[in-house]
C-alpha cells in the first residue's frame, strides 16, 4: 500500500501502508470464456473470466483504474493523464462492458494531505479524478467510480508524518468529491498506520467527517474495513517493529472485527474488505492470489481457522435487521483481489477451477462484489497474448 505515506501511492493488493506484497509462484493462465472478434485461437483473459463467472453468479465487479501509481503527479501532467484515461477506459469497457456484472470502476490513488490544503497538488489530483470520472460515465453512464483514502492517526508524528485535524479532511474530501464527481469513498478503517492498538473511539471523529465530506458533495461513503493488522501495544513498539522490518501481520481477531464492522455500520452505506487476502482465504488452491504479506505467506491453516470463525459470526447475524443508529449491517460485502500477472505455464482448466473456488468460499460469506486491482496489467497482457 503506501511504502513511506508520500504525496500519493497506489494500493495495489491492499490499500494499506508500508507493505510489499508478495505472491504465491504457483499463478495460472485463465481461458478465454467466450471469444471476441480479433481474439485469437488460444488466447487467455483473466479478467474476462472474472466477468463471465460474476455474471453466472449474479455478483458485481469493480475493476481498478492505476495509470501510473504513486509518481503521477511528479512525473505527468494533466492533460498526460487525461489522454491516458480517454485511451484506456473506453478500451476496457468495450472489452468487459458487456457482462451484467460490469459495475464499476476503482481510482486505485492514495495521497497524504498536504497544509495548506488548497494547493497545485489538490488542483492536479482533482483534475485528473474529474477526468477518469468523466471518461467512465461516457462509456458507461450507469457505472459507479470509487476511491479509498487513508487517513493518519498519529498525532504525535511518531513516524514523522503531519497529522491533520478531522475537519481538515473534511474539508478537502467535500471539495475533492465535489468537483470529481466520485460516487463513493471506500475509507481505509484503520488509517494509514493499521495497528492493532487504535480504538473504536480513535476511529469514530475521522469516520464522522469523512461522513460529513460525503453528505455535503452527495456521494457515498463505505467502509472499507480490514481483517489484517499490525500487532503491536505501542506507537514505540510499532516504530521498532517498522524500522527492523519485523511488522507482526495478523487477522483481526473476529471478536474485535465484529466490533470494527458495528462501527463501520452506523457510517458507511456499505462495507467492503481488505485482507481475506492474505488472512483470511481458506484454499491452497494455486492461483493468482496473494497469501502472503511483507514477504511471509500466511499459512494455510491459519488462513482456514480465521475464514472459519467470520464465516461462524456472519451464520449468526446475517438474518438479522439493520440495527437503531446503523445504515447496513455489520457484514463484508467484497474484498479486494490483487491479480499478478503471473499466468505462464497454468491451464486454462486450473485457472479457472481455483477462480471458481474463491468465489464460492466468498459468496458463502455473503460477499456479492469483486474487487480487482492490477487490471490494467492484466489487461494489457491478455492483449498482448493475442497478438
């Protein structure tokens, strides 16, 4: 997610801070479900996979928009970005806009604030969302755009970053979604620092401004809440662990995840997840997916026993209504995919058997949407496999 929380990063598998994913080595080749004119014999599409299998199993796919990660602003202009998105997004959509679960897009760009608020920086960032925004409600005009920022808990500056009043991030989210026309804000639940050690009631001020940001521009606000964290019982342990690259990376344990999704309900419209990857998918199936985190993979065991006990506290409340004081209930609704493009050498047949599983070990847990980062690269290689 953000290596050093610089002016923007892109989140890649995760949306969180200070990791580098890595994969598993064992990544297969998808098939073509159903060709398309100008496909050649043999040629595989991931993505087009996903789409189909969605479809079949009336689930919804937003697909992530990353044209350049975390050096955008440095490195391209305005009218750069622009050009790229007029380029790539009528693209995709012609590619898998057919499928009824073509939902939506992901602007996949994380930025730490930067005081004063209403700078050049704000002005690019705002440019260049208002033009994805743009561009995906040409081809699609009923698709949904969305973004899912972090905020920064430590007021101390422990990790030497600024810290920034509630009201600040108001302020400029209400602007920002305003003038882009972003229909949902997916906010990161554990801010950019994702340590176990943050409360319910550190959460709650930052929830309720993003909220305010959200009702004042008239978009969305979802939760985007984590079932990975940093174990740690101190900002002076958390720092130690970061500098000696010890970070202990867990699953949230389910008793405080259920108190973590209460919180999200009474906020967000929706919740959606990261990290049932790594922590949480309970298969060994190979496939493009990540069970690893800061270069330790999760092992399977561990995988399974925390997929079992959501799985255990979603039985139990998912019959029940939407509580006083909440907007939705207290459940996952989609997780994130990370998608390496790391296909050589697997069958069409593996590939799609394991796809199959993860998005039936999914839907038992009432997830009904699929979150794909790296489409792009993706793309681009099914592309190029066709050639």
């Amino acid at each position: 997610m953000k290596n050093g929380l610089s002016l923007f990063t892109s989140i890649g598998l995760v949306a969180m801070i200070g990791m580098v994913i890595c994969c598993s080595n064992n990544v297969v080749p998808p098939n073509t479900v159903d060709k398309k004119d100008g496909d050649k014999e043999g040629s595989i599409d991931v993505l087009r996979m996903i789409y189909a299998i969605a479809e079949e199993e009336e689930m919804k796919v937003m697909a992530d928009l990353n044209m350049g990660g975390g050096m955008l602003y440095k490195k391209h202009t305005v009218d750069d970005v622009t050009t790229q998105y007029a380029t790539y997004i009528p693209k995709f959509h012609k590619r898998y806009g057919e499928y009824a679960s073509f939902w939506g897009w992901y602007i996949n760009n994380e930025l730490t604030l930067q005081p004063p608020l209403e700078t050049e920086i704000s002005g690019f960032w705002r440019a260049i969302w208002k033009s994805a925004v743009d561009e995906c409600k040409k081809v699609a005009p009923e698709s949904v755009v969305t973004i899912s920022p972090f905020y920064i808990m430590d007021r101390d500056k422990h990790r030497g970053f600024d810290f920034l009043e509630p009201i600040e991030y108001e302020q400029w989210w209400a602007k920002t979604l305003s003038h882009t026309g972003i229909d949902i804000l997916m906010l990161q639940d554990s801010g950019a620092e994702h340590l176990s050690f943050f409360s319910l009631e550190d959460r709650r001020p930052f929830f309720q401004a993003f909220k305010n940001a959200c009702d004042q521009a008239g978009s969305e606000l979802w939760l985007n809440v984590e079932s990975g964290e940093i174990d740690a019982d101190s900002w002076e342990e958390a720092v130690t662990m970061e500098q000696s690259k010890t970070q202990k990376w867990v699953y949230t344990p389910t008793e405080w995840l259920a108190q973590k999704l209460e919180l999200a309900a009474e906020y967000g419209e929706r919740i959606i997840n990261w990290g049932y990857y790594p922590f949480m998918t309970p298969t060994a199936s190979a496939g493009p997916f990540l069970f690893s985190v800061d270069g330790i993979e999760i092992p399977t065991n561990l995988r399974a026993e925390s997929y079992s006990s959501y799985r255990q506290y979603y039985e139990g409340i998912k019959d029940r209504g939407i509580q006083p004081g909440s907007l939705t209930k207290p459940l996952m609704r989609g997780t994130l995919w990370w998608l390496p493009v790391m296909y050589e050498g697997w069958s069409e047949e593996a590939i799609e058997k394991t796809i199959r599983e993860q998005i039936a070990d999914q839907k038992a847990l009432g997830f009904d949407m699929l979150w794909i980062v790296n489409a792009p690269a993706n793309m681009e290689w099914a592309i190029g496999k066709e050639k």
